[in-house]
C-alpha cells in the first residue's frame, strides 16, 4: 500500500486507529485523528474526512490488510467501504495512554472553568478562581469520566465540592409580573422555588424581583406559562448574582 512506503510514514503520525473485533478476527481502518468524534457526533459528514483509506487491515501499523474472505465472513460483504463505516459507527477507537492522560487533563480544567463559572461562595457572594476549584476537585480526588461531558460532570463535581467547601450556583436574578387575579395563588406556589425576594410591587399586577438557583428556572418558567396562560411573564435581569472580586482562601 502507497501510504506505507517510507516516504509517507510521517503521515502515519497522525493516524487513529479504529478496531473492531467480528468473527474471531481483529479488523482496523485508518483514519485522521480528531475525525473519529467529529463523524460520530454528526459534525463531519464527509468519508473521505474521516478515513485515510478506504481499506481495511488487520494490522494498520504493520500495513497488514485484511483478506476478502475474512471480511466476507465476519461481515457478509467484502465491499471494504461499507465495512468502514460499520467499523467507523461501532469499533473502539484506539488512544494512546498519552493521548488518554493529555484529553483527561484537558477535561479536568474545562470542568474546573465551568464550575468556576457558575458558583460563588454563598458567603461573600464572590466567584471562585479556576485553579482554586482545580486544587479542591484534587483535594476531594475527583476521577474525570472520559465518557461523559463536561457539564454533566462540573455539576457532579458541585454537589461532591458542597460536602468540603462553602460553594452554591449563583443564583439568576428575575423578575416576575403576574396578573392580579392569579397573584396570590401563584405566589404560594412560587415561594419554594424562590431564595430571595428583593422587592415587591402590586398595582394592577404583582410585580416581584427574586434570586433564584438556576436549576429552579425551567419550573418556574413553566409554572407561570401554565398558570397564567400567557398572560404572566418571566425576564432573567442577571444570570449570575455576584460581587466583583475573586473569592481567595
């Protein structure tokens, strides 16, 4: 195979294997790095993208490619590009422990920035710095999970940070406009889901300005949609209630 005589072994460098074991042998397909993800999450739609080749071995370092009749019968066809895509959409995608150690770390800092972003001492009201919640998700030995996002994990990583730190989301400041009729009666039903009431105002309708903990926002937003039929409404003043400064130990 061309791509496998010394002049072109500097392109192998880039290489991702993608494995996938089916009757009892090992196939491999070549394809460029960071095109594996991008192909399988719908972002990249182009084969040609995505595969280094459209063949199949069972040793991609070595060059090895693999026999028709193997293919045939581990996949019913020896059609080598329908077998790619099948490798592509279902094999294990090989990651060096370097290249596994460098993604983790990468994780790990992007889940320290988002729950930087989002939280505050309670206290003081101050965000927290990006290498001060590092050092805690260390303290508290927080394990990264390659297979789950970074924002599933940063509000994890919140609840585990709650047990050993004054830390809570920032809450969003709202302010709420309810029709006369319905006020009282939604009021009652608001008030668990509100932390702070800044001010109040009834006229014609009750008008409220409240601190609210973010997780708490798409149940109040639909509570007065519902109640009101419209008629009431929701606007988001500040999405994050906090003082200038950082928070330092």
């Amino acid at each position: 195979m061309s791509i496998f005589t010394p002049t072109n072994q500097i392109r192998l460098t880039n290489v991702a294997v993608v494995r996938m074991k089916k009757g009892g042998k090992r196939f491999e397909i070549a394809c460029y790095k960071n095109k594996v993800v991008s192909w399988r999450s719908g972002a990249e739609k182009d084969l040609d993208e995505v595969l280094q080749t459209h063949t199949v071995f069972i040793n991609v370092s070595k060059g090895q490619v693999a026999k028709k009749d193997d293919l045939t019968k581990a996949f019913g066809t020896d059609e080598q590009t329908e077998i790619c895509k099948q490798i592509l959409a279902k094999g294990e995608l090989q990651v060096s422990d370097k290249e596994r150690q460098t993604q983790l770390e990468t994780m790990f800092r992007d889940i320290a920035t988002i729950v930087a972003e989002k939280c505050v001492n309670p206290e003081t009201k101050r965000p927290y710095t990006v290498s001060l919640i590092e050092r805690a998700m260390k303290d508290i030995h927080y394990s990264v999970k390659a297979n789950k996002s970074t924002k599933q994990q940063a509000l994890e990583v919140i609840r585990q940070l709650k047990e050993t730190m004054e830390i809570q989301r920032a809450h969003m400041r709202l302010r709420l406009v309810l029709p006369a009729k319905e006020a009282k009666r939604l009021k009652e039903k608001l008030k668990p889901l509100l932390q702070v009431v800044e001010s109040e105002d009834f006229d014609e309708e009750l008008e409220m300005v409240c601190l609210v903990d973010p997780g708490c926002f798409r149940e109040i937003d639909e509570l007065i949609r519902c109640e009101t039929k419209g008629k009431g409404s929701l606007e988001v003043l500040s999405l994050k209630d906090v003082e200038e400064g950082d928070e330092k130990l």
